[in-house]
C-alpha cells in the first residue's frame, strides 16, 4: 500500500478520491491489490507519521483513500455522497448548514466547481428537482442584482437578509 | 534600556538642508517608542513649534523603522514617514508607510531613521552610503516623474541601493502627494512636505547587517510557526472559489490562485492552479489578486508575476505588462506594479463597469500616473468627491467659463480613460494653467477646497449640496476631513471608533485581517467573542448597540496596528489571529509579533508587555492632536463624523438587518467608553495625567497642562 501513497496524493491535489483498484489501474499494476484485509492494511500504513495524512473512508461497499493534505473531511463526505447520486440532499444539507449555523447564503456558482462540477443543463434539473421536492420546501432560490443565483434556507434566514448577504461585497467601500 | 540589543542600528541619521549639517544621535533615547511610528511622533513631539505648518522649513520629516525591519522575520520590510501634513486641516502630524525595500537599506546602511529639517537653497537629494552621507544636487532630475527621478538615482548610486523620491505633484507642493519607491511602494501626504524643502528623493546603500540575537534554529522554527497560520494578503485564510483543501470559501478572498488564473504575461507563462494552505514552497502564487484591478480576462494577459515587500511570502503588488500603455498612451513603459488603491482609484473616478476593457486599462493608466506624478488621493476620497460632483453635474457652477471650456468632459462621459491623462496634469501642475485650475486644486486640496467652494451645504449656487451628507463620498471623520478607510461598513463601532482617532484615513487592518478572513460569521464571532468579549463582531449589515466587546476588539486593533508600524511589519496582513488551518480549529497565534521581537532584539517581552510599548505611541499621538488642535475637547474638536453616518438608508433604522447606519447617541456611548478603555477623559476624549504618567509621557502631561488643555 506504501507504494499506492504517492498516487492518491497525486490524485487527491486534484480533487479526486481513489480505490486501491482504480489506482493499480491507472498505474498499470499487474497485480490487483489484495481487497480482503484493506482496513488492516491502511491502519499499518498510517502508524507511520509519514503518511498520517492518509484518510479512508466507507462508501457504497467501496475503501475510498485521499490525503487530509489536499482534501477536506467536508469534500471527502460531499464527494462520496455525489458518486452514490445524493446531489440533492449534499447541497440542501450545505444550504441548511449555510443557512442555519454561518449566517451565509450559497452561491449557485459553488454547482460549477468540484465536488458537484455540473453543466448548466444539470444544475437547472437540480433547480427542478429541489423545486419540486417537498422535503426541500425551505429552500430558496433568487438572484442578487447582478444576475447570480443562491440559495438560502429559511430555517436560517429570511428573504430580505439573505439578499443582503448575497449582495454583498467586503471590498464595495474599501479595499 | 542598553544598547546591547538586536534588531535596531544604533543611530538616527540627522540632516539640516538650510545649513548642510548632518550628524547622528544614539537611538537609545527613543527605544521605549520602538521605531517606526514611534520614533517619529517622539522626535516630532520633541520639536513642536505651535501654528507650525508642514511646508515650513522647520517642520521635520522623519523616515524610520524598527527593530524588526530586514531582520528577514516574516513581511518585515516596511518604513514609516512621519511629519505634519499639509493634506490635513491645519497641517497636524500624520505617518505614511512604504514597502518595498528601502526601510531593510536603511538598517543596513547603519541606521533607524533618517530625520531631515531645513530647506535646501535649490533641488537636492540625499545620498547614504553606510557612514557616508551628502546632499548632492538633484536639479537635473527637479521636474521629472519618479519613475525617471528613481532610474536616475539608481543609476547614480548602483543597483544594489535602495531609492525615493517625489514628482511633480510633491514638487508643485500639491498636498495630495506623496513619495515612491521603484516597485510601486508608496507613502501618501507628505510629498509636499520634501518639495517645500526642496528634497527630491533620498537613496540609500547598506553594506551592513541586522544583527539577530536568536540562533538561526530558533529564528527557522519561528518561520515555520508563521508559514503553518498565516493567510494571504489582508490574512485571508480561504480561498475565493470552492477547492477540495479548503472547507469554506469566500469570493472576496485575496486568495486567489486557481485553475483559471495564469500569469500570462510572464516570459513563460505561469499555470497557478490551486495552492493549498499547506503548500508551502508555492505561497507566493498564493495571492495573484490582479482580477480584483483588471478582471480575469486582462490578468491572463497582463499580469507578469507577483511582487512584494522584503522578507514576505504573500506577494501582494501585481507586476504588469500592458502594452497598451506604451501603444494606446504613448507613455515611456508597459509596465507597471502596484496594489489595491494602487490601481483602484482611477475607476473610483471613472464611470467604468468592472470586467471591462476600459476599467481594465483606467486601472493601469490611472495607476502609472498618479504614481509618476506621486498623487495621493486620501484612500480615494479626491476621487468619490470628483465622481460625486460631477455626477450631480456640479462643476459647471464652481469652475470659470473659460476653465469648464478647457475640460475634456467627454471623455469621462465617454468612458475614455484618456480623461486621466488631462486630469492628473491638472493636479500635478496647478499654475500651469491659463485659468485658475480650480479643479486641479481641489484634486490636489480638497480639505481647503470644501471651505473655498462652501461644499458643507452652504452654497446656494450648487443647491446647498453637502459634502457631509454623501456617503458615495466616503468622507468619514467631518473634523478630519478624511476618508473611510474599513469604517462603519465593517465591524459596525469597531471600524468607525478606528477610523475616529487619528488624523488621516486610518490605514489600519488589524479588524480586516480577522473579519474580512473569508471565515464563517459564526466562527469569526467566536473567535472575537474569545478575544474580546462577547458580541464583539455583528453580523454583516446588521449591527447591534456598543459594547464592551466591540470597545476592546477597536483598542486592541488600533494598538496592533500602531505596533506593526513601529516595528516595523505588515499590517496588511498581521495580526493572525485566525488561520487557514482546521486542525488548529482555524486560530492562530497574536502573539507573534511578541516572539518576533524577543528573538530578534534579545529582550524577553510577552505580548501584553510589547502591546503596551506600541501603546505609548498611541497615547502620545492622543496627547499631540490636542496639542497641535490646541483643543481641550477634542470630541467635539477631532472626534465627529458626517452625517451620512447616521443618516444612509433613511428607511431604516439603526440595527436593522441590511443596513450600516449608526446611531449618533450610540456613537457618543462608544466614544465614552473608547475614551474610558484608553484612560482619557471620558468627556473630553484627551488622556488624563495619571494615563499619561503611567506610560512614561509626563512631559506630556506637563505641556498640554501648561497650555490649559489637560483634562481636571
Ligand atoms: S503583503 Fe504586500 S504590503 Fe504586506 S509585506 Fe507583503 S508585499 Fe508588502
């Protein structure tokens, strides 16, 4: 597994999470990795100090490896979740979280980066669907003044205050 | 305190232009202020003449760093300037402060600060070579641009000497003006204060060193602590879109590198990608925040590389290469580095739309002319007031029909950044002009041209427009006629009572560099609730009444700020009191600057001890504007602030969501209790004897009680 190390990291500094087959895979590994005892494994590994940064986690049956060094507990678990084809409840529980807990809104834009990384015709169908699902009903959409959309929840923050958020820009008076 | 310590040089440099002296004295008697600001409010302090004005030649100028400056510790590169400014109501005493790495030259050189009185008989420079010193002419270089001043200057003393000078703006003793320093390192106010005296810049060379009493060992070990906590410009700890290192992001972020963002218009263009807050042999592409000034669009093709101060990771200044400067403008180069209001300003003025071609280039152009000219613009305020009036469409009925005829309005309405172009002669070269150039006065005046032009609201002929109550404006301390600068817009009573006290825009970012962090509000609060007091940070636009908590968190900010320019290190990023770091539960460490100078200087000191070093410097700085206001109150004298403070969104009310209007009797309660933190009379806001006493300041005390200004 020690030799694996250098490939999740690499695949980590790109925002990707990995198997231990889809690595040996890439790398061109003869041998599969053996699968049975791949918890035990990475616990040996990451005895070692040097490779503490090494995270595991559980998904769909599947071991998943990334470095804490590139990647966040919070993008590992939306990662994972998106791959399973829980779009909707990973952003309504971001938006809750936002909502609830930061006093912030989230921007639409956040769908275009990494871990959602849709096109606009897949983040309108998530618009739809979050519309259309009751279990979401306290989650809104508009636009700030300048045409970009977010999302609030109203568990957390009401409509005027949430535009106020979503307009706001901390260098408007001062630089 | 004996001179065995590291960090300082030893000396201050003194030179008297009327008479040719020069001659040095022990730094040792000015130790207890630190340097930098320090240093320069006591040697001013030291040579007070009442009713003095800063263009007289009596007026000194002092130019001073401190004991961490080149010491090679973290953003340790800055100089401040110290000397009364014409560009304030009745000329008080105000400090500046350059990057770059003239501040390191002058310890190298053997010096904590050069002090320069008199008036020359004609255009000089000072050449500091270590121990040798001398005035030398400068009327070949008299009337040129900073640009060709510092080349020439350069080329005089060698590459390896440090450099600055005034334009035409200083020269033509404009008080909007200032000095630069090659690499777009500027100090604003004081520019007219060198012209009155005939000094057209100053070049230093060092061959010595700073001498550290740590071991490099430990001196490494504190680089490390830094590196593991520190943010990027203004310590922004997240980056601007969402990246998979980072658990937040925030688009106003000064953390900008990403995929999307190159430096294109480097000999081999740079791909930046993302660069982790543990990536630490990349931190300098960390920042590349060119799009805040040009967009992306014009970063990819124009930004060179990212450039900085001495001894700092972060690589704020935007090193471009715009060709179209030379081909569209006809000016000498295509290139020009700066930051923030660097490049800002222009489209403060300009009724251009972000993303643009011509904001892009107003950015530029503006940037390279006020610089040439050495402009300074009050953190923008001449600009708000310009865009404000004409805007309103004012200038018609305050310029001469001959002098209205002689202006390119059109190309402002036009969006032509070639507006600038005319402009900026206007206010460097006043008399150059057929006509009065009352425009050109007012961009390069506007403290005496509020009274001559009656912009108070006293004008009948303009419709009684008040200057006080437009806060499109930004003029925020009525008294002071000075901008805003992270004021009631930000952190609610603890960016208005910064921005309160001292006699110019307050240049402070110690509350920036928490709650403008990128950070959720709800962890930043807990980090100023910890810090402070609970309460002390409102929410954005929704502020609630002062309290203790939002009192300390504006002491505290105004003492680290003062603490950074005497020390000196970079306020534009330190204190880092929060980090990019999760595992440290995203805090950091305020005690940094305390370890800095222990090591450094050899004297153990803890954070509370070097605080209240820096605030001795604020206390004398207190006891000094009521000396020079000759003010026995200065709440009522100093203290005050537009309307438009109190009066924005005249459909709501103080406390509301969505809204940064204050209170005005809240904002007497803060002030008391401000006033209170500080030991100053509560009334009066002018500190006490006993305060005064208890740092060291009773000759403070005994002068303003001899004046009749001392509270009791
Ligand atoms: S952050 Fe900018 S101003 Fe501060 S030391 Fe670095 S380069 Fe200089």
């Amino acid at each position: 597994m020690q030799d694996l190390v250098k490939y999740i990291r690499l695949f980590s500094q790109h925002g990707k999470l990995v198997t231990l087959p889809q690595v040996a895979a890439v790398i061109g590994l003869e041998e599969e990795p053996e699968d049975e005892d791949v918890v035990g494994q990475y616990v040996q590994l990451i005895l070692a100090p040097e490779y503490a940064d090494i995270c595991m986690r559980k998904s769909a049956d599947e071991h998943y490896f990334f470095s804490r060094k590139h990647i966040v507990d919070s993008y590992a678990n939306r990662w994972l979740a998106i791959r399973r084809g829980e779009v909707l409840p990973t952003l309504v529980q971001q938006i809750r979280e936002a909502s609830c807990q930061h006093n912030a809104v989230v921007d639409e834009s956040i769908l275009n980066y990494k871990p959602y990384a849709l096109d606009s015709e897949g983040r309108e169908a998530l618009r739809e669907q979050l519309a259309a699902d009751p279990e979401c009903c306290d989650i809104a959409y508009a636009k700030t003044a300048q045409g970009e959309g977010y999302f609030y929840s109203t568990r957390g923050l009401n409509a005027g205050y949430a535009k106020v958020l979503a307009n706001y820009d901390p260098n408007e008076w001062s630089c | 305190m004996a001179m065995n310590y590291g960090g300082w040089a030893g000396k201050v440099l003194w030179v008297n232009l009327t008479t040719s002296e020069i001659w040095t004295e022990p730094t040792e008697k000015y130790l207890d202020y630190l340097g930098g600001s320090g240093i320069g409010y006591k040697i001013l302090w030291d040579h007070h003449v009442d009713g003095q004005l800063g263009t007289d030649p009596e007026n000194v100028i002092v130019y001073s760093i401190g004991p961490l400056t080149g010491s090679g510790v973290i953003c340790s590169g800055r100089m401040t300037v110290t000397s009364r400014s014409p560009a304030t109501p009745g000329h008080l005493i105000t400090d500046g402060h350059v990057g770059g790495h003239i501040g390191p030259e002058f310890k190298y050189a053997g010096y904590d600060a050069l002090a320069v009185i008199g008036k020359a008989n004609s255009p000089v420079w000072i050449r500091i070579e270590d121990d040798k010193v001398s005035i030398e002419s400068a009327t070949a270089i008299w009337g040129k641009g900073t640009f060709d001043s510092n080349a020439e200057l350069t080329k005089l003393m060698g590459q390896d000497a440090q450099v600055f000078s005034i334009g035409q703006a200083g020269e033509n003793l404009v008080p909007m003006s200032g000095f630069m320093t090659p690499g777009g390192h500027a100090a604003g106010g004081h520019g007219a204060v060198m012209g009155s005296k005939n000094l057209k810049g100053v070049g230093v060379h060092g061959t010595g060193t700073c001498t550290i009493k740590a071991s490099r060992d430990e001196m490494r070990a504190l680089d490390d602590h830094i590196l593991g906590i520190i943010g990027s410009n203004n310590n922004n700890v997240v980056p601007s879109t969402p990246q998979s290192w980072a658990e937040y992001y925030s688009s106003g972020s000064r953390w900008k590198a990403r995929d999307e963002i190159k430096w294109g218009a480097a000999d081999e263009p740079v791909e930046l990608g993302e660069v982790a807050w543990n990536e630490r042999n990349r931190i300098g592409y960390r920042c590349s925040m060119a799009e805040m000034y040009v967009g992306v669009e014009y970063t990819n093709k124009w930004l060179k590389r990212m450039g900085g101060c001495h001894a700092c990771p972060i690589r704020c200044y935007c090193e471009m290469k715009v060709p179209e400067l030379k081909s569209r403008f006809k000016f000498k180069s295509e290139y020009i580095t700066n930051t923030c209001g660097g490049f800002i300003w222009g489209n403060y003025l300009m009724p251009t739309t972000a993303g643009t071609e011509q904001y892009a280039l107003t950015a530029t152009a503006g940037a390279y002319l006020r610089d040439d000219y050495g402009i300074f613009s009050g953190y923008g305020l001449t600009h708000h007031i310009f865009k404000d009036m004409k805007t309103a469409d004012l200038f018609k009925h305050l310029l001469s029909a001959e002098e209205f005829a002689d202006v390119p309005w059109e190309q402002w309405d036009n969006n032509e950044p070639e507006f600038l172009v005319d402009l900026y002669k206007r206010v460097a070269f006043p008399d150059s002009y057929p006509h009065e150039n009352a425009l050109g006065r007012m961009m390069g005046d506007p403290v005496s041209y509020i009274d001559i032009w009656k912009l108070d609201g006293t004008n009948p002929a303009i419709d009684n427009w008040n200057i006080y109550a437009e806060s499109n404006v930004h003029l925020f301390n009525r008294s002071m006629r000075h901008a805003l600068h992270h004021a009631s817009e930000c952190a609610s009573q603890v960016g208005t009572l910064i921005n309160v006290i001292f006699n110019r825009d307050p240049m402070c970012h110690s509350h920036i560099n928490v709650v403008n962090g990128g950070l959720p509000y709800d962890i930043l609060a807990e980090v100023c609730a910890e810090k402070f007091g609970e309460g002390a940070f409102d929410p954005v636009k929704w502020y609630t009444p002062i309290n203790q908590g939002k009192v300390n968190f504006a002491k505290w900010c105004v003492v680290k700020n003062v603490l950074h320019d005497s020390l000196t290190i970079c306020n534009w990023v330190f204190p880092l009191i929060i980090s990019p770091d999760k595992e440290k539960n995203y805090r950091g460490d305020s005690s940094i600057e305390a370890q800095m100078y222990s090591l450094v200087t050899g004297d153990k000191v803890t954070e509370e001890e070097l605080d209240i070093m820096a605030e001795r410097t604020v206390q004398l700085h207190r006891a000094f504007t009521a000396l020079e206001m000759n003010s026995n109150d200065l709440r009522r004298d100093h203290d005050v602030l537009s309307d438009w403070v109190y009066d924005i969104d005249p459909d709501k009310n103080f406390g509301d969501q969505g809204t940064i209007k204050m209170d005005r009797d809240d904002i007497q309660k803060a002030l008391g209790m401000f006033y209170e933190a500080w030991g100053w009379d509560s009334e009066t806001g002018i500190p006490t004897r006993a305060t005064l006493e208890k740092f060291g300041l009773g000759y403070a005390a005994d002068k303003l009680a001899a004046k009749g200004l001392l509270p009791g």
